[in-house]
C-alpha cells in the first residue's frame, strides 16, 4: 500500500495544485485533501495517514486545535 499524505487547507485552488504536482509519480504516495478541520479529522477517523500537512489559518477549526485533537485520538 503506498504512503498516504493529507493536506488539510481551505483554499481549493492550492490543494488541486498540490495533487497534480504530486500525484501519477511511480511509486509516489496518495494524496489526500481536505478544505477543512472537520473534514480532516472525519478522513482521518477512516484512513491512516504517513504525514499530515495543515495551512496554519484555517476558518471553523484552527490549526493548533485540530492539531491537538488529531494527537489526542491517535498519538502515533
């Protein structure tokens, strides 16, 4: 199973940039995208992730609040 990376940010245009810089690579890892906190940690109760990448401004749910409920439910 390839590496999976979520990239969490509320900008669309940044995240569909990012999956075609980064995907279609031979051996490359999946990408994940989420426009949101919420999102994220609903993708992120499903799938398990190699690295998590988040934009520090997020609208709803701030960084270092999503950050510290994703290291609550799963300290590795």
């Amino acid at each position: 199973m390839p590496e999976r990376i979520l990239f969490v940010d509320d900008d669309g245009r940044y995240l569909e940039s990012l999956g075609r810089t980064l995907t279609g690579r031979e051996g490359g890892p999946e990408i994940l995208h989420a426009r949101s906190g919420p999102e994220a940690l609903d993708i992120l109760a499903r799938e398990s992730v190699y690295l998590l990448v988040t934009d520090l401004d997020m609208p709803r749910l701030n960084s270092l609040e999503f950050l510290h409920r994703v290291r609550s439910g799963d300290p590795g």
